[in-house]
C-alpha cells in the first residue's frame, strides 16, 4: 500500500488534489481511497487530505500516520504544522516552493534520506500561467507522479478530463505537462550532482 | 312602483329556502348528492362551530373538485372527534399524521400526485389555530413558500380546545383560557400584538387567502370553491366559535360568529396574490360588549367590577380592523 | 460500471436508480452532498419522474415523505444527528402508519457539545422507532443496500434506515460498481403500497387507537422485523445472484471459525479491524471479526451462532449509553445469553475520534489476555478528564466543560490572568 499525505491551506484544492489522485491511480487499474481530515471549512484554514493507493481493496480507514509520500502545497505551513511527522524514511517530498529546500530552512529533513526523492516546484506559478489562477494541485499532482514513478502523465490528464472541461481543462492539463517535465528535469540534475 | 329588492338577511340556508335560488346558487349540503364528506356519528359537542364550519368547507372542496379529494388533518378536535376509535366519520381518503406537520403532509400528498400525473387530484389540509399558529407553523409557511398546490384551512377556534382550553397565539386578548386565567392585575390573557394568520399568509405572497365564519355558511362554501379555481398554496382561515371552550351556549355558535364579524373582531374578506380584493361588509355594526358578554371566558370583565379599560381596548382592536379592513360602508358608523 | 467517486455521489447514482418518485431533504453535513446530486439529477431532467422538494427542516422532510408515501408514492430523505432527532416525531409516525420510507442516514455525533464527525449515536438513538436499520461497511456496501433497503421496507411496509458513516464514507472518494437500470429495475420492481389514499377506495389513515389494540398494532410491528430477519438474507442472496457480489445480510463473519478472540463492530470500521486481525493472525493469534450489518431487526440467533464457540469477544462500538456502557453491547450480550461467554465493550471513535490500527492492536491484545476492564474508553486522555474533574472539585463555578478541556489541549488559546 502506498500512503500519501497533503498539506495545504482552505482554498488550494488539497481535497480535489487527493481525488485526483486517486482517479489518476483508478484509471490505471489500481484501487484507492481518498478523504480529507475534515475540520471546519474555512478558506486558510490548514487542510490535511489523504490518499491510499494499492493493487488490493483497501479497507483501513483511519488517517496517514505514516506517509510514504508527502505533498505541500502551501510553504508557509512548514514552521506551523509538523508537515513531516511520521514520514517514511525513503518517502517522498513535493514542496510547492520556488525557492530550495535549504533556503527554507529545510535541511534537516533531508539529511539520512534519499535526496532524489525531494523536489520542489513553482506550482502557483505554473497554475498562474496556464490557468490564470494560482491554483497548485493539478501541477503538484502531475509533478508528483513524475517523482514518485506512481502513474503516468495520461492518467493524470483523464483524472483532469474527468474533473473539468472546455478551456479549464486544456488549462490544467497544459499545466500538468509542464510541472510533469520539469520535475523530471529537476531529477536528471539531482540524478548527475 | 320603485323595485325593492328583498334582503334575505341568510339567503341560501334552510331558514329561508334554497328552493328560491336557481341550483347552481344553492348551497352544496342542500345538494342531496353532496359528498358527505364528514359523515354524522362524530363526537363533536353539541353547538360546534369547527364541525359545522368542516362539513360546510369539505363537501364544497369535494363538489369543487367533482369529488377529487385528499385530506391531511392535524391532531385537535376536528381529528379527535371525526375518528374515535374504532370508527371513522370520513368518507373521503383521510389522513392524521402528527400535531405540527399537516401543512407538510399535505405537500407530500400533493407532490405524490404531480409526479403520479394524477393532476385532477386535489390535496385539502386542515387544522385548528393550535396547529396552524403555533406548532405547525414552521411547516405551514415552507408549504406556503414553495405554493404547494394545497388549500390549507385553519379552524379558528382560539385556544388548545382538545387538550382542555389552552392559550394559543391565537387566544384574543382579555380571554380566559386554563393558561391565562382570569386572576391578578391583567386577568385573562394578555395584550400582546396578536398573530394574524390570514396577513402572514398575504405577506407570503399565495394566490388566495380568505377568511369565513359559520354565520355566513354560504360565504364559506364560495370562497372554498373559488379557492379550487386556483392552484397552489391557498388559505382560508374559518372562525368558528367553541360553546364549552369559550363558556357559550351551544344554540349561541352562529351568533357569537355574526357578532365577531358585525362589531369588526373579526374582519372577514378576500385577498389574492397578497392584495385585499374583496370584503363582507358590517350590516348591523356592534359594541363589542354585545359580543364579549354572551362568553364566560370574557365575564371577568363584567359584573359588579366592570373592566370598563380592558373592554374600550378591545373596542379599539374592532375600531381599527373596521378602518384598516374599511369594514363598514361610506357613511355608516 | 465500476467508477471512482465520492461515497455520497455513488449512494445518490443508486437512490437515482431506484426511481424514487418523491425526494424531499434538508441539508445537513455530511449528508448533503447526496442530496445536491439527486436535486440536480431531478432538475436536470436525468432522474424522471420525480419530485424534489426542498423542505424547511427535517421535521418537514419526514412529514412531507409520510405524505407523499401514504399517497403511494415512493418516498427518499437522507439526514443525521440533530437532524434526526429533530424529525423524531415524524419518524416514530412513519413507523406506526407503516410507510416504507428509505432514509439515508450519514451517521454523525449528537450534541451537544456540536460536533460533526462521526459515530453512531445518531441512528442508535432511534432503535427502538420501529425502523429498519442496516449498517454499510463500505461505499459499494451503501450504495448496494440501498437498492435493497426499497425493497425490504416495500414488501414489508416499513420504514428503513441505510446507515453510512458521516465523511469516513460519504466523503471518501473510491472505487464502486454501479449498477444498470436494468439490473436494479429487475430486483426493485415499482411500488404497490398495502394502504393507499386514494379518492377511489377511501380510507382513513392515522386513526387513535386506544387501550384495547395498541398492544396487537405493536406487536405487528414488532413481528414484521420479525420477518425481516428471515427476508433480509433472502433478499442479499437474491441480490448476489443478480449483481454478482456479496452487500448485505444480517451479519458478516471474518475468520470466527476456531477463532478464541471476535471483535463485533459495525460499519466502517471493520476494514481497519480486519486489517489488524489479519497482521495478528499472521503472527498465530486465534482471532475473528464479526459484522454485524442488520442492527435492527437484531440478528439474535446469527451473532449466537458466530460467538458461540469462542472464548471472548469485544464489542468495538462508535456509541455511548451515558450511565450505562455500550448499546451494540448490551444487544450482543442478550444473544449470548447463558453462554457464559466473557465479553468487553470498547467504546471508540466518538465524535470523529480516529480509530488508529495501533490501538486496536493493543486493545485486541489486552483481550486475549482478558486484562481489559468490562468497558474501555479506547484512547482516552485521562490527563484532560482527571483535570477537569480536579476543576469541579475546587470550584463550583467551573465554566463549560468542553470549553475548559479545549484550553487544556491548546485548541483554544487560554485566558489572561
């Protein structure tokens, strides 16, 4: 089973985020359960959601102590929330930043761990250019299956496809394309420093 | 010779004779075809204004709707009386569901028929001012809202008759009821701003709203028919007094119900879409005293001690409904 | 089809299918996504005919389904909580005119303190109504008891509830097969009521009934869940052999087979259970899990049968009898009545309280060894509880109790001075 956690504001579309996700893993004949940790609803308010992925019917149901992959939207949660806690020892991390993992004071985090499986992107930017809107979780989900090798491209564009339609959906699949290759990118580097 | 025209003062009941009208103008129980809906063999007291006033409106929805017709009953008298068990005096399909939902009830009657196509159906609820004032009133105005297609009638009988004469907000000033008893500074109940139905009903914007009383049956009987021309939340709101609740006599129950209407207590007229359109003026105008005096549950205010204040307050009730309502025609006093 | 989507959407997709002829609901979380899926599918024109109607509260919403039920139509609401219990009333009227009703019930926490989340105090607290109430254990298990709750309350002429857990189900979005109009119009065929208003025949419905037959009217009702027992699983088996998969029935056993240890549990929790159970049995423990699905009518003989072998079991249950211990427990006990069986209630999850894999492994560990005591609060701060306790000692003026205890855990931010 394959756990992943995301961390965001009220307003970023976490819980769509881990729906599609959860799509994406559908449409390729895998089974997963998606649900946010629902408290209040509240535009900025932190959000936490949650994915389970496996090849099985999932029956657990309480909340991911012990992600396998963890998904940030917003940066100003690191110093508020314990984003981190409980995160697998080879898990992954897709920090919705445009700034390094240093800069943010992060390196601790990284240290024991498979740096290869770090990586940040400018989601907001990414969603601003191809949306018009800020919006990062259609890029940090695209993102993250390029990082974590979990699915392909396309079966993140039908989870897209699925969800919108007409220019919005040209929007964010032109978006996914764009954070998906640079992520990929990002992990030649990685790969060659 | 000048005409002169000849006032039946009750043109259209058995007093004067429907055989001087042509059939059509005649009133349904004078029909031997009438639909009975609430048949005799019911408990109710003797001189009861809501039995009258039930059989008067149910046979007339009846022959409006060429016999077409579902009833939702609130719990209180009309439901207690009609069925006791083990018998039932209706003839039509009836149903008693709870004490504060029979204008909902009857919304789900309604829509069972829309969506069933069944569109000659109709749906009647009724209940007394307890239910319709006060516990059903959260239900009464949603069906209102939505203009469910459903006559609601309300029989204003001004307290909690069934379980022994309680104050409802429909309970007029100045009367005694087992709650607001005749004893203190302000014996009876208290002056507040009243709860008028039949103008909530207005504010909500239906298609028809009317009040009647059982002193003008044949008034009744037409406004429930023209109700039936309509579809839609429609109410009409009957007053009909109660010999044991009120402490009248039980020959007295037309009377009491002419006088409320002459000294201008009880103003009665119609209003369509939220706008007065019509409006039964005063013949013979009252003093409310010769209304208040004929019920026990006012005679704390006469006697020896006479509330002379408390009777000039509830005159001034009557002087207002007569301007706001224009009650009297021009010229009378 | 097999889909993925939201618990909520899937249970309104079934509802759709069942062709309900009046839906009437008042929103209230976790419930309303259900009902802003069938209020579109109407308004779209796509669910036809039907009419929805939006009611002014909850109390409405089962008198406007009494309506329109006795005027033989079929009749769907969907609530929870305080929703409930402000329809409470109209519920236990339902019941007594015998209307088969289908009302979804996402299971959510009683106030007050307010609270959202779920448990299963909302549905237990109306078992004694009259109504049916079925337990699903997943979203394919809800959207399927569904299609045959309408058919159970039909035949029987009784009102039924589908209990589902508030967000734990109808907010989780995974895979569900849904099925065919054809498929569900060969199981549910359309409604023929045993008492109808109707100008043709009259009837009076709603009559007082006095001293001398309110014993045999509630006896029949009693005897109609009765029957249910037998017709349930009658109806589930039914519905295996036509849509190929096992939802429903009175119970679910998991391993009781030689097992020394069952855990008895309903709705969603039991994945996590047999999750734990299976990572238990891995390392040689004799342990099961029994489901029960069915909760009213309770399934006395069934959970006998499953308990009778084993040497313990524990009632892991999401509600509370304030001053008395478990519900679920209490019903399993008088089924095992004369066995001599131990038995011990955990009461978990309350208010949304999460129910983590690694308490269960201790609390089934402490069974086996029988070291639990007759009822556990499962994770229960006693730090928080004994200070507040402390606090009412000293004072009397102690202040609102959820209150005081949010300071403590540093929800709310503490007062100066």
């Amino acid at each position: 089973m394959f756990q992943i956690r995301v961390h965001g504001r009220g307003g970023q579309g976490v819980v769509t985020a881990t729906e599609m996700l959860s799509v994406a893993a559908f449409e390729e004949g895998r089974h997963a359960q998606a649900f946010p940790s629902f408290g209040s609803e509240r535009t900025g308010a932190p959000v936490v959601a949650f994915c389970r992925i496996d090849d099985k019917e999932i029956r657990l149901r309480e909340p991911i102590m012990e992600p396998d992959a963890l998904i940030i939207q917003d940066p100003t949660l690191l110093h508020q929330i314990d984003v981190f806690a409980g995160l697998k020892q080879d898990g992954y991390v897709l920090l919705n930043t445009n700034h390094s993992f240093e800069e943010l004071g992060l390196a601790d985090i990284l240290k024991g761990r498979k740096a290869e499986r770090f990586c940040t992107l400018p989601a907001n930017e990414i969603g601003k250019k191809h949306i018009g809107r800020p919006i990062p979780n259609v890029p940090l989900i695209a993102g993250f299956a390029a990082l974590s090798g979990m699915f392909k491209l396309e079966s993140v564009v039908l989870a897209i496809n699925e969800k919108f339609s007409g220019k919005i959906a040209e929007g964010n699949i032109a978006a996914a394309t764009e954070a998906y290759n640079l992520v990929k990118e990002q992990m030649k580097e990685s790969g060659h420093a | 010779m000048s005409f002169q025209p000849v006032k039946f003062y009750q043109t259209g009941t058995l007093t004067v004779g429907n055989r001087l009208l042509a059939p059509d103008e005649r009133s349904v129980q004078a029909n031997q075809m009438r639909s009975n809906s609430i048949n005799s063999g019911h408990r109710a007291c003797q001189g009861c204004g809501e039995a009258l006033g039930a059989r008067y409106a149910i046979d007339a929805a009846m022959a409006a709707s060429n016999n077409q017709l579902i009833a939702a009953n609130a719990t209180g008298c009309l439901e207690v009386f009609s069925t006791p068990y083990p018998e039932s005096s209706w003839q039509i399909p009836w149903i008693h569901s709870l004490f504060g939902n029979a204008p909902a009830v009857a919304t789900g009657i309604a829509a069972a028929m829309k969506v069933k196509g069944k569109n000659d159906v109709r749906v009647v609820a009724q209940g007394g001012d307890g239910s319709t004032t006060d516990i059903g009133f959260g239900c009464l105005s949603g069906m209102f809202e939505r203009n469910d297609d459903v006559l609601y009638i309300c029989y204003d009988n001004q307290a909690y008759m069934n379980t022994g004469v309680q104050r409802s907000s429909a309970t007029p000033p100045a009367a005694r009821t087992a709650t607001t008893m005749p004893v203190g500074p302000e014996p009876g109940n208290v002056f507040g701003q009243g709860k008028n139905l039949p103008e909530i009903a207005m504010a909500h914007g239906i298609p028809y709203v009317a009040t009647a009383t059982v002193a003008d049956l044949r008034d009744l009987e037409d406004k429930v028919r023209h109700a039936m021309t309509f579809r839609g939340a429609r109410y009409i709101h009957i007053f009909v007094p109660c010999p044991l609740g009120w402490g009248a006599a039980s020959h007295d129950t037309i009377l009491l119900a002419r006088l409320a209407k002459e000294t201008g207590i009880f103003p009665v007229f119609e209003a369509e879409h939220g706008e007065v359109t019509n409006v039964l003026k005063i013949r013979h105008r009252q003093p409310v005293d010769e209304y208040l005096k004929l019920q026990k549950r006012f005679a704390h205010l006469f006697g020896k001690n006479p509330h002379l204040d408390v009777i000039a307050k509830i005159q001034e009730i009557a002087d207002r409904n007569i301007r706001k309502y224009k009650l009297l025609n021009e010229g009378e006093q | 089809m097999l889909k993925q989507m939201e618990g909520s959407k899937a249970v309104a997709e079934a509802v759709g299918l069942c062709r309900p002829e009046v839906i009437c609901a008042y929103p209230i979380s976790p419930q309303t996504h259900i009902v802003e899926a069938l209020g579109e599918m109407v308004k779209s024109g796509k669910l036809t005919p039907c009419e929805f109607i939006n009611v002014e509260s909850e109390f409405a919403a089962m008198s406007v389904a009494i309506g329109s039920s006795a005027a033989g139509a079929r009749s769907y609401t969907a609530t929870a909580s305080q929703g409930l219990l402000f329809m409470v009333e109209a519920v236990y009227n339902a019941s007594g005119l015998g209307l088969p009703i289908v009302m979804t019930v996402a299971n959510r926490a009683i106030g007050a303190p307010i609270n959202i989340w779920n448990d299963h105090s909302d549905s237990l607290s109306q078992r004694d109504s009259g109504w049916m109430q079925l337990f699903a254990e997943t979203n394919q298990e809800a959207v399927d008891l569904h299609i045959q709750a309408f058919r159970l309350a039909e035949e029987l002429s009784m009102p039924i509830m589908v209990c589902m857990d508030g967000f734990i189900l109808t907010h989780a979005f995974e895979r569900v097969d849904i099925p065919s109009q054809e498929q569900v119009d060969k199981y549910l065929p359309p409604f023929d009521p045993r008492q109808v208003l109707d100008p043709a025949e009259p009837v009076s419905i709603g009559a007082m009934v006095g001293p001398e037959a309110f014993m045999e009217v509630k006896y029949l009702a009693h005897a109609k869940q009765m029957q249910a027992i037998d017709l349930i699983p009658q109806l589930a088996n039914e519905f295996k052999q036509q849509f190929g998969r096992d939802s429903g029935g009175l119970v679910r056993t998991y391993f009781t087979e030689g097992a020394e240890t069952i855990i008895i549990a309903m709705g969603s929790v039991l994945g996590t259970i047999k999750d734990v159970v299976d990572e238990m049995r891995a390392e040689g423990h004799k342990i099961g899990v029994l489901g029960i699905i069915s909760y009213r009518p309770f399934p006395l003989a069934e959970v006998r049968a499953a308990l009778v072998n084993c040497k313990r079991f524990v009632v892991l249950e999401k509600s509370l009898a304030v001053g008395m211990g478990g519900i679920v427990a209490t019903d399993v006990r008088m089924a095992v009545t004369g066995t001599g069986i131990k038995g011990f209630t955990a009461i978990a999850g309350l208010g949304g309280r999460s129910i983590p894999k690694s308490s269960l492994h201790s609390l089934f560990r402490q069974a086996e060894k029988e070291e639990l005591q007759p009822v556990t609060f499962l994770d229960l701060d006693w730090d928080v509880v004994n200070k507040q306790l402390e606090r009412e000692k000293l004072t009397r003026r102690s202040g609102p109790i959820a209150e005081n205890i949010l300071h403590d855990k540093g929800i709310v931010s503490a007062k100066f001075g």
